[in-house]
C-alpha cells in the first residue's frame, strides 16, 4: 500500500486529496480513499499517480548491540513496515525486554510495563539504554484454595 496523488489533469478533480494506492500488476493500481484495497474506486494506470512517501529501508540486523534478556532497556522505534501496525509514533521511546533469541523484543509504553505496545524485531529500535540492573524475576505464590462442600437442596416448583 502506498499514498499518492493524481497527476493526471483530467482525473484530477476526481481525486482531489491523497489517495492510496494498491499495485496490481507492475503497471496498475487500485485506487481507494481509504487504507483497505477492497474500498477501491477503480483500477487506473500507475502512470497517473505519483507516490508522496519514500519509505526508508528496513536497518540491518547485524548492527545490534549485545543484550541480556531478562533486562529492561529502552529505546527508540526507529522504523516500521509500510502500512502495517497501528504504531504511529516513530521516533518515541519504549521500555524493551529482549527475548531469549536477541531478534525480537516485547516493549511497553511506559517504565512500570503495564501499557504493552507489541512485539517487534529488535533491528527496529536504536540508541539503547539499560534501565533495570537486575533481572525480572516475578514470583507468584499461590494460595491454598479451601474447598467448601455445599449443601443444595432442590427446590420443587409443583
């Protein structure tokens, strides 16, 4: 999915604002006002729309510093898939825990970890920094449970 605009003068009044784009085939593409390509108005010539986005290139995995799961970190979301997530907050801060396999990563909004935000690739974030020296070790207790038996007695109607 792409946005763009029509640069074709006689379709031009037709599609007035930005529009997206939905590539069918190399040289098509189905054209909605909203981001669902089954909401299309058609399927015009690609040579009558230019795209208003570059997206950047997804950074290189490779570049990660090492990281300890178990550890708190935060960081910046610096890329995304095209269209894809509802996070629109590039450039914004989250708290990060690492998963075990140090390729994706759980992040929260906020520092107690109670708002999630998802599950992204690590390579999406930069500029980290340890929050939480030691490890996030939860332990749950459970209590006995004491069972009650109850005497029911059946109720007759008639």
């Amino acid at each position: 999915m792409l946005q763009g605009r029509c640069v074709d003068p006689e379709l031009a009044s037709e599609f007035s604002k930005t529009v997206y784009l939905f590539p069918n085939g190399p040289l098509n593409y189905y054209v909605s006002r909203f981001p669902n390509k089954n909401a299309h108005m058609g399927c015009f010539q690609a040579d009558k729309f230019q795209s208003v986005e570059d997206w950047p290139p997804e950074p290189d995995a490779a570049d990660l510093p090492p990281m300890e799961p178990g550890k708190v970190y935060s960081g910046q979301l610096v890329w995304k898939p095209r269209g894809k997530f509802l996070v629109s907050k590039l450039q914004q801060r989250y708290f990060i825990l690492p998963e075990a396999n140090q390729k994706n990563a759980i992040f929260y909004k906020d520092r107690e970890r109670k708002q999630l935000g998802g599950c992204f690739p690590l390579h999406w974030f930069t500029d980290f920094q340890l929050i939480e020296e030691e490890a996030l070790e939860e332990s749950f207790e459970m209590e006995p449970v004491e069972e009650e038996v109850a005497n029911f007695e059946q109720m007759s109607l008639f």
